[in-house]
C-alpha cells in the first residue's frame, strides 16, 4: 500500500499512537461544530475550539452545575460536550487576534466551521493546506434543538397521536449533522494523508439532519410503503409497532421483526391458546388488529418483574429490554462492565462522572486519556506556541482524486445486516468505496424480508441503506465459504460487521482470526450491546433508545409512560460515528501504524448524544423528567399547531428574532414590556397558548414562509408528504430518482455532501441478491468458471 504522510504538527498535546496521532483541528465554536469536534477530540485529535471572547454559546445553556456561580465551564452541556478540546480566543474584531488565528490555519489539518459562526466571513479568506467542512444552513434553522429536530422528519413521528409532536433530548439534529462533518473531515484527513490532496466540502444542515434521523422516510413514500410511521400516511403512532407493557416495577419495551421473534413472545407469555391459535394465529388478522393483539399479551406480562421478563425473553430469543430512566442505565449491570462512565476529579467541581467516547479501540493504547472541558481561553498559550511551528504542507503524490469519488481505492469486506453497518459502508460506497456485501440466501437480511410481496430484492428499507455496494451470496455455515471469504479478506481494507455473537467468530472472522490472515487489519464491530453481560443480547434501535435512557428524555413531562420516537434511533446514528473512527484508524495505518480492532456498542451512540441528561441526574435524588417542547435558556420555543393538522416549530433565540416575531404577528400583546427581555419571555405563563391561538389560523406554507422571511428560526414538522413535495427533488437535490431492476424507478435519498462548486456523489442503485457473486469470485478470490459452477451446484455460492 503506497503511502505519503502528510506534514505533522506538533504532537505534543496529542496522547501517543491515539487514532489521530498528530492531528490537529480547528473547530470555530458553534452548536453545529461542537459534536463532530467532540468525536474528533475522543479519538485523540488535538482539536482546538476557536471562541469569540463571550465563548462559546453552549458555555451559556442551561442548567448550570450546583455553586457554578460564574464559573465559565459551570453549564452542564459545556462540560459534558467540550472534553479533550483547548479553548482558544479570539476576537473576530481585533486585527491581531485575526492574524493569530490566520497562523493557526495555516498549521491545521482540518477546519470545521458553519456559514453562521462569527468567523466564517474571515476564515473564508485565510489560505492553508487544511481540507475544510463547512456547516451551511440555507433555510435559518438556527441553532435551538427543536427547531432542527422539526426538519429532520424525526419529530412527524415523535410522542401520542393526541398530543403535539415531542422534541428529543439534547440537540439530535445538529449533532446529526455535525457528524455528517465529521465524516467528511475524516474523509479529508485520510485522502490529505494518502494522496496529498485538499479535499473541501460543505454539509447542509437540514439534509444532513434527515440522513441521520429519518433517512428513509423520502423513498418509504416513493415505494407507497409505510414503516413505523415514515413513508405514506405519515404520523405518530405512539409506541406503534414497538409495544411498551407495564410490568410489576416499571417497563419493557418489545420489537417483533420476524416469526422467529413472535414465537419468542408466544413462548414467554406460556404459549396461550387465546393469542397463539384460531384468528390470531392468522398473520393479516393479526396485523390488522395489533392493538388489540397487544393489549391482551399484556395480561401475560404486567404481573412479572423487568428482570426476569428482560433476561427470559432474550433466552428465548425475542428483542426485549427495560424502558429504563437514565439513572437505571447507569446503575445497570452491563454499562458498569462497558466502563462506559468514568470517574474524574474535575479542576473546578471535583469528583464527577463523565461518558467516555461511544468507541473502544484495541489495543487499548489507542484510547486517549479523559481531559476534561477547557476553561474559557486556556489554549491561548498553546495557540502562540504552535505559532512558532512550521506550516502545515501537503505533500502531493501526483495521484488524481475525484472529490465524488474520494475513497476509490478502498475496498471493505461487509459481515453485516440491518441498518447500523450496511448504511455506514452505503456511505463509504457512495464515495467510490468498493463494499462487499456478504450474505445468504439461508438467513437473508430481515430488512430484504419485507419486500412486496416477499421478493428480497424489493424491500424499501433495504434499499435506501445498501445503495452502491456490490452483494455477494455465499453460504457461510459451508468450509468451502469461509475459504472462499478468508481469500477475500487480504484484498480488503477492513472488515466489518454487526452480527450479533457469536456469529462471525464462529464463522472463524473475529479480529483475533482476521489478523492470522491479514495481521495489519481493521476490523470493526458494531453489536447492538457490545461485548459484556449481555453481548449476545438481540437488539433493534428502538430497544436500544429506551434501554439506555434516551427514550425517557423523548417525551412531554406529562406523559405517563416516554413514548420517544418510531424512528429506529440510533440505527441511523451509531455507524456513522463509527465511520469516522473507521477512517481514522486506515490513515493511522498508512502512516505505519498498524491494525486495530474497533468496537462501537450502538447503545452507547444514543446515549452519548445525551451526555449532558446523565450528567444533569447526578444532581438530583429524583429521576430527571424530559424537558419535552421546552426550553431553559429561550422562549418562545415550541411546537404549534397550524390548519390542516399541521405543526410549526419555532425558536426566538435573541430578543431581536422576538422582535421579529412579534411585528410579524402584530397583536396588542405582543407588544407587553415584560415580553421585550428573554427572561421576561421565559416567565411569561401564556406565551405558549398565545402563539398556539396565532398559528393555527393559519397553512403551514403561509406561517412557515413567513416566519423564515421575518428571520425568525422556524420549520414545519416534516414528515414524508413534506420530503416528496419540498426542497431536495430537484435535479441534484438530495432525493435522487435511481432506476432499479426489481423495485423500479423510485426517490433515494443520497449523501447530505456537497463541494465547493456545487456537485453531489451520485446515488447508485442498491444490489440484486448475489448480483455480483461470480465477478467477486472470480476477480479477488481467483475461482475460474468450472470452480464457480461446482460451487454453485453444491449450494455454497448463490444460495
């Protein structure tokens, strides 16, 4: 493998053989920058948060620690989002500091940035050699949860039917987003490294906030299909087709994706006759009536205790877990073995638990040491000594790269099924990235199972998370499969793979097996659970958001039981940021590195995301409610109702988008002195109803239009009738038509990825089952035409 590292920084602030070893990155501090420098930062990046002289907005969120006082680290979700990073500051109106920061780029690899920060206009003339990700957000999402979280088509399918949609903890949609830019830094890193070539590109806010939310939700309503709420006939189902039951001491939630599953529950609830023969033994009767059907499985369950229901029911092999409250979580037997919270005595605020970052790489030397949050320009000592370094200079290897295609000389070897691994090696191969897609026709993929009509190669939901990588049908439980694939193996750059345990090991593709094979490979592993207790565990996302706490933050504070949402969090999560440490770990390799295992238990992406929920409970005795459609730092902020039954989300983030608001609305109270101040507004009782007895007289196209026009943050809750009429149909939009052999010309989306000159990757259909079977065979394993024909006769490939 030819290799040419790039120019290095100093690593003096880097931990040893870290996966970023020697990076350094600037990320300008805004809300959309912050996740993706947090992931950069966990997998040992130097990454320095360049901060106007007021810091950083998150250092100003609410709540703030117990005695912060004025402490400039004392909000809770500085604190937990901000660690291993170094503050910086400077004033964008202050010529020196603009020339400190101009030297800084030009000694950077990576700079992260949004179209809104208050450094964007200056950045934009500094040269340098460092790839740039800029955040872009043509549409004035601003930066409130809610309002983000509208746009991605999350919160169409978020809470009761009866209620207003629900907000998820946190900020999900900016931090999906701000993962997409991390992504696409590492992308930039790794082809910097190995080719000596800038890469650039821009994120925007709202694509990038569907493709890690409701990814699916466009092609669902293009394939006239519905799924959990997305695609035709979009809405809230409440728990839907993932049923909550009461049980002696609190909840467990269940999700029955094949017969298999259902016997699984039959088995558990003592195979009655009443549920398990005559009309409900039909499965169109039973579809048709599943509230019902649900409803009476209860009576099996309410009287039996979470424990038991939870460990007997994985026993028997049905997707079961705990609805537990974040303090459950944490006090759970399996996240204590994961060491998922660490103990840290804080500079300021003493001991403390924080999250370690949601991936474990071995050997365990890779994992950077825990620093925690930098206080307001403590890196400004560091910055005037990186200062004195050399420029940072590309080495150009002559090789041309297409920044459509950046990855085209990567190869990954895909064990995986579902969504959280096949749609993070979609996205290495809508960037030129050769995948090779194992499976069989024995257990096909259970996403492949629910095409019309039963045809594999039909299913909606599979197709829009395996588009542009090549199938390979081969029966693994047969010696001359795994011969087959372990001579794939050492023409791939990776391996990985999200079956659950002890699958692959089995099939002899552990890292340990991998490594006799191939002893500089990357494998990386993503299990629903992660090794542990429970590493053998089924699991499916929305068990996985409500095991971990995340669904007892997605709720209204009234509601008796979370509901959260019927999209699949974290599936569309958990592989993505584990693509980042993917990518960094081949650039370590290139470098001389070496192999590595990585690990990214897909609880852990969930919950990393609300870090700031688990560091708020360790300062109360109660169990910490969901903030729902509220706001502790802005008001308005919320979720209205709109003719139609429709819903418009807004946020008034400064007094002056408030003042906006309220001549755009124009009543007598409106104008109430005691609304002009924010705290004012947060105190105010009925400002909510107000804006709710406003909005509704009105269509959402109106209300929205005019809200964006008066520069207030605003947007409907999209849902898939939005997607199918909206932005991103046009030619080069996002939603791409693909034509496809067996499921027809159809809407996909594609990659939330844009360069400088406005080009997107082309969206590339998805595989027939063992479309490519015997050109795999054939150009990497060296089978000539008898040997493949022998083998298929013998079922070991094509079956």
């Amino acid at each position: 493998m030819t290799t040419t590292p790039d120019a290095t920084p100093s690593e003096a602030t880097t931990p040893a053989n870290s996966l970023l070893d020697g990076v350094r990155i600037l990320e300008i501090a805004h809300p959309l920058t912050e996740h993706a420098g947090r992931l950069f930062a966990g997998l040992g990046a130097e990454v320095l948060l360049i901060e106007p002289p007021g810091g950083a907005l998150t250092r100003h969120r609410l709540p703030r620690l117990p005695n912060a006082d004025d402490n400039d680290r004392g909000s809770i979700a500085f604190l937990a989002r901000n660690a291993n990073k170094h503050s910086v500051v400077i004033d964008p109106n202050d010529a020196g500091d603009l020339a400190l920061l101009a030297d800084l780029v030009v000694r950077s690899h990576l700079i992260i940035d949004a179209d809104s920060s208050v450094f964007h206009s200056a950045i934009a003339t500094m040269t340098g050699d460092a790839s740039r990700v800029i955040l872009t957000d043509e549409y004035g999402l601003g930066t409130s949860s809610i309002v983000g979280f509208a746009a991605s088509g999350g919160m169409a399918c978020s809470g009761w039917p009866g209620q207003p949609p629900v907000n998820a903890a946190s900020w999900m949609a900016a931090d999906g987003a701000s993962i997409y830019a991390a992504m696409m830094g590492a992308v930039g890193l790794f082809v910097a490294n190995r080719h000596g070539v800038r890469l650039d590109y821009e994120i925007p806010y709202n694509e990038a906030a569907i493709r890690t939310i409701a990814p699916w939700s466009r092609h669902l309503h293009a394939a006239g299909v519905n799924v959990a709420g997305q695609g035709v006939n979009p809405g809230r189902q409440g728990f839907g087709p993932y049923p909550v039951f009461a049980t002696t001491d609190g909840f467990i939630k269940i999700v029955i994706a094949t017969p298999r599953q259902l016997g699984a529950l039959l088995e558990l609830m003592g195979r009655p006759a009443d549920l398990g023969e005559g009309v409900w033994a039909d499965p169109a009767f039973r579809r048709d009536n599943i509230d019902a059907f649900y409803m009476m499985c209860g009576e099996y369950l309410n009287d039996r205790s979470t424990e038991e229901l939870f460990h007997h029911g994985q026993k028997l092999g049905l997707t079961i877990t705990p609805l537990n409250t974040l303090r459950q979580f944490r006090d759970d037997a399996h996240a204590e073995s994961r060491g998922l919270f660490i103990a840290v005595e804080d500079p300021d605020f003493g001991p403390l638990e924080m999250m370690r970052a949601p991936m474990i790489a071995e050997p365990s030397s890779l994992t950077p040491e825990y620093l925690p949050a930098p206080a307001l320009g403590s890196g400004n000592g560091r910055a005037r000594d990186i200062v004195a370094e050399p420029a940072y200079e590309l080495s150009p290897t002559g090789d041309q790269v297409d920044p459509l295609r950046p990855l085209a000389d990567l190869r990954l070897l895909q064990l995986g099924s579902g969504a959280v691994v096949p749609e993070a090696c979609m996205d290495f191969a809508l960037l030129g990235c050769d995948v090779l897609r194992v499976e069989s026709m024995v257990n096909p993929d259970f996403l492949r199972r629910g095409g019309i009509d039963g045809d594999l190669d039909a299913s909606a939901t599979f197709n829009q998370l395996n588009l542009g990588v090549r199938s390979l049908t081969i029966d693994m439980r047969q010696d001359e499969a795994t011969q087959i694939v372990r001579k794939l193996l050492p023409t791939c750059d990776a391996v990985v793979e999200n079956m659950r345990a002890p699958v692959v090991e089995n099939w002899g593709f552990d890292y340990d097996a991998c490594r006799e094979i191939q002893p500089d490979v990357i494998s990386l592993s993503s299990q629903g659970f992660g090794r542990g207790p429970y590493g053998h565990y089924q699991s499916f996302g929305p068990n996985l958001s409500a095991y971990c706490g995340a669904a007892s933050q997605w709720a209204h504070p009234t509601d008796e039981v979370p509901v959260g949402g019927s999209i699949p969090h974290p599936d569309h999560v958990a592989g993505k940021q584990a693509y980042v440490a993917l990518l960094a770990a081949l650039r370590r390799r290139d470098q001389g590195g070496g192999g590595c295992s990585i690990e990214a238990a897909q609880v852990e992406a969930p919950a990393y995301l609300i870090a700031d929920r688990f560091l708020s409970q360790q300062f109360t005795a109660e169990d910490l409610p969901p903030d729902g459609n509220v706001s502790l730092d802005v008001a308005p902020y919320g979720c209205y109702p709109c003719l139609d039954d429709e819903w418009i989300t807004l946020a008034a983030d400064t007094d002056e988008q408030w003042r906006s608001l309220a001549a755009l609305i124009d009543e007598p109270w409106v104008h109430d002195a005691a609304l002009e101040t924010n705290a004012g507004r947060l105190s105010a009782p009925d400002l909510d109803a107000r804006l709710g007895e406003w909005s509704e007289a009105f269509a959402i196209d109106d209300v929205e239009a005019a809200l964006r026009a008066s520069g207030v943050p605003s947007s409907r809750v999209v849902n898939s009738n939005h997607m199918a009429s909206g932005p991103g149909n046009e030619r080069g939009g996002i939603f791409a038509e693909v034509d496809h052999p067996a499921a027809g010309r159809l809407a996909m989306t594609g990659l939330p990825v844009v360069t400088p000159d406005g080009r997107r990757p082309a969206v590339l259909r998805s595989p027939l089952m063992g479309e490519h079977t015997d050109e795999i065979v054939s150009e990497l394993a060296g089978c000539d035409p008898q040997v493949i024909s022998d083998l298929r006769s013998q079922n070991v490939l094509g079956y």
